[in-house]
C-alpha cells in the first residue's frame, strides 16, 4: 500500500454548512471575527439556458448571483488574475429498488471567468458598493448578477485544470484550447442521467450548483462557504434536451452533496478539512455521506459520497474495511469534456490484501498526473452490498499530489463490520516503501517550508516531523 502519513481531519461546525438551510430570502452575516477581509458566496442560483443535444449530450448554463458577504471589497478585474472563476455542476438523488437512496454527479461545465460587478442588494443593503456602472470590484455586503447567457458563453469559460482551488490562483491569460460546438465547455450531461423512463420524477430529483473562487477569498480562508446548490424539474423533450425547470429556493454556502441529506434525512454527511487554513494557508474542505441500508437475507447495502469542495491536492482512493465478501461494488462521476486535460477513466475496485479492505483507486500522480482523482468541485459515489453489518469505524481517504507528503485521511463514519489495518510507513515521504535517509533529507531540504516535507499535518516542515521520520526509521511497508 503507497499510502504513508495519517491526517486527522479537522470537522468545521459552522452553523450555515451542517444545520438546516439558507435561502435567497435570507441575509447572510457580515465579516467574522473582527477580521477585515472580503468573502464570497452563491446567493442566488436565478436561471438556465437549454442550449441543445449533440451526440446524447444536453449542454446547459446556470445563473448564479454572487454576494460578497465580508467586510472589505472584492476585486473582479477582467484583464488580470484578480476575478473569480465559477463552475457548475448537475446532480442526482435517486431512491433506489433496494429502499436505499444514492446521490451522483451526472454533470459539470468549465469555468466561468468574472470580468465586471454591479453593485446589487441581494444579500443585504449594499451600502458599500465599489461604483457606478460595473466597476472591476465587488463592494462588501453587495451582489452581482451572472446571467445563465453569461455563464454559458463558450469563450468566457477556462478549463478547470489551470485553477489551483486551495490558493484561488489560475494563470491569466487562461487556456483556451478548442472545443465541439453548441455543447462545448459548457454544463454537460449525459440524456440517459435525465431520461425519465429510467429515472421516474417519482424517486428522482434533481440539482443543480454553483461555486466561486477567487484568490482573494481563498487567502482569507473563507473559501469553505463558496458552493450553493437548488433543485430543478424536467420537462419538455427527452430527444431535444429536457428543460431544466428552478424550484425551491437556492441553499446557499451548501455543496449539493447535502441535497442528498435533504431528500434522505437518514443520511450522514460530514464536513472536514485537511488542515487549518489559518496556519497552513491552504483552503482543504471536503464533505463525505454515508448511507447504510438492511436490504434482507442477511444482506446490507453502503451508499458513500465524497464531494472535493477546494482541496488542490485531490484524492487518490477510497477504502473501507471488509471481511471478505461483496457485491455489486459500484461508482459514479461526472466526466471531463470540452478538451480538458484530465482523464475520465474508471477506478479500479476489488479487495486490498494488504490491509482487507475494499478499495476504489485510481493511478497515483507519479503514474499519471491527468488521472481521473477526486479533484475539487467534484464527486465521486461510491457503493456496494456486504453481508457486514455497520458500526462505528474508520474508512480511508488517500491523497493524490506528492505536496503536504502524501497519504492516508483516516474518517470516522459507518463502515462495515470489520477492522481497518495500516500497513504503510509513517514517515515515508518518497514512497519507497522504507524510512531511511532519502526520507530524512526531504525533511532537512524542505526545513520550514508549509508542504513537501509535512507529515503532521500541522502545515509546516519542521521537528515534529523530523521526529516521526526518525521514530520509524528503517520501517518497510507493504
């Protein structure tokens, strides 16, 4: 196993993400903690533009109206780095033949480049606003309406791999490889994830999302709040593209994966970090749900979702522990399109000897840096049927980019009845699969600085992490 740190991952409790719902109709607060910084958040999710079918695609756009709830203003120059980029995603919640109910990521677009804010009053008073006209800045407790029209215009959209989500930086000028017509860049989803013969509006809804990221917001640690999601209908012609139809009200500063615990309230969703932006300077929030269901003859069936909100260094696997036996191990993503450099091969799934557990992996980063790993604004399902019983253990993440060290997030959630065994090395920075030497000088070469040597997960290389090198020296994993 080429796993080798162990990450506690940090549970953020703030009321807006794990305790009921805030809508458009609502005002979010403004600033925290005396600290002077802009924030930014999806406050409405207003409107959709159908764009037509090509080749059993249906290309679509979503409106999304940004607040800037903080206490400072918010750049959005057009010419340059400092504006937003915003994706959108689609997604499915079914209850499933067995009693049990499953969310899935059927759909994603490129991301659209900000170049201008008005100065709106969705989320409050507005009484700082940067300007007249539409100036390149966002005042604090202001709005700014994006147009389903704007967010699907093919030549403002950039591919999603130049953003590094943690830190809000992307390279300006962005990417702008070519891309198919009438679908290209823009919300793409497969006709059969909407077919309503196979998806019946009686046991399936629907969802679309919206999420901002800006280098501002993220280096005031508030990207945790950046994604909203709202619930959409069919209708119309499955041939032509369905129309997509808003209901309800947008849930703000909540990723859709929470739409599933909506439609399910047996659902247990949890929200983490990998560590704490204010130290590490990197914004790492993700959410992981977990659904258990008794489906008969001895037989239980697992439901898990992992949502990336801005983790840049993505997820490699995921694994829980098993006695053994399974059925029907299953997974589900939204793929790449449009010329996207990443790859949207499936993980490889099946039992890890060296550890019994069930595991779904894709290539690590020295195999193939495009891999299809869990990267941010994205989410992968994860299911399979086990005559293990649930309780209370660990399952297991494992990061996919080389920087902070590698390894292992251990999550406390439903697992099956079975024990969890780490038989990779502690302090293996190379992932040789030995502690010795090479190890030692990564540690000494990267003295102080916040990732390549970090194996604490506190953010910075430094004794502690000399320490667990030295403490399993000579360690050979498996």
């Amino acid at each position: 196993m080429h796993s080798k740190i162990m990450i506690a991952s940090l549970a953020i409790g703030t009321t807006a993400l794990l305790v009921g719902h805030m809508n458009t109709d609502a005002v979010a607060s403004r600033g925290s903690g005396g600290v002077t910084a802009p924030d930014v958040i999806v406050g409405s999710l207003p409107g959709i533009t159908r764009y037509g079918v090509v080749n059993g695609i249906a290309a679509y756009a979503v409106g999304t109206t940004s607040c800037n709830i903080g206490n400072d203003f918010l750049l959005w120059e057009g010419d340059n780095n400092n504006h937003p980029t915003i994706g959108q995603n689609m997604y499915r919640v079914e209850q499933l033949d067995n009693g049990c109910s499953r969310i899935e990521h059927i759909g994603m677009s490129w991301l659209k480049h900000g170049f201008c804010a008005l100065q709106g009053t969705l989320c409050g008073s507005c009484s700082n606003p940067a300007g007249g006209g539409c100036p390149p800045i966002l005042g604090w407790n202001c709005s700014d309406p994006y147009s389903s029209g704007l967010n699907g215009s093919q030549s403002g959209l950039g591919p999603k791999s130049e953003v590094n989500a943690s830190l809000g930086y992307f390279p300006y000028p962005y990417g702008s490889p070519s891309y198919p017509a009438t679908i290209g860049r823009r919300l793409n989803v497969f006709q059969s994830d909407m077919d309503a013969a196979n998806y019946p509006t009686s046991s399936t809804n629907y969802f679309v999302e919206g999420q901002y990221i800006h280098p501002q917001d993220a280096a005031a640690c508030k990207s945790f709040n950046n994604a909203s999601y709202r619930e959409v209908t069919r209708s119309g012609s499955l041939n032509n593209g369905y129309d997509l139809n808003l209901i309800n009200s947008t849930r703000q500063m909540q990723p859709a994966i929470f739409a599933w615990q909506e439609i399910d309230p047996g659902v247990d969703i949890q929200t983490l970090q990998l560590s704490d932006c204010e130290n590490s300077g990197l914004n790492q929030t993700y959410h992981v749900g977990v659904k258990v269901c008794d489906i008969g003859n001895g037989m239980w069936h697992y439901e898990y979702a992992v949502y990336n909100l801005d983790c840049d260094v993505a997820f490699q696997s995921f694994e829980v522990p098993i006695n053994g036996t399974y059925e029907n191990a299953e997974q589900a993503f939204a793929v790449y399109h449009s010329n996207e450099i990443y790859q949207n091969e499936a993980w490889d799934v099946g039992i890890n000897a060296a550890n019994g557990t069930l595991k779904w992996n894709c290539d690590t980063y020295a195999q193939n840096p495009e891999a299809n790993a869990l990267r941010w604004n994205t989410m992968h399902t994860f299911s399979f049927d086990t005559s293990d019983p649930p309780i209370q253990g660990q399952a297991a993440l494992n990061l996919f980019k080389p920087v902070q060290g590698g390894g292992l997030v251990m999550l406390d959630m439903l697992v099956p009845n079975a024990d969890f065994v780490d038989n990779s090395c502690t302090g293996d920075l190379n992932e040789d699969d030995v502690v010795d030497g090479q190890d030692l000088a990564v540690v000494l070469a990267y003295w102080g600085d916040r990732v390549e040597g970090d194996l604490d997960g506190d953010g910075q290389t430094s004794g502690s992490d000399l320490a667990i090198v030295l403490s399993n020296w000579g360690c050979i994993g498996e």
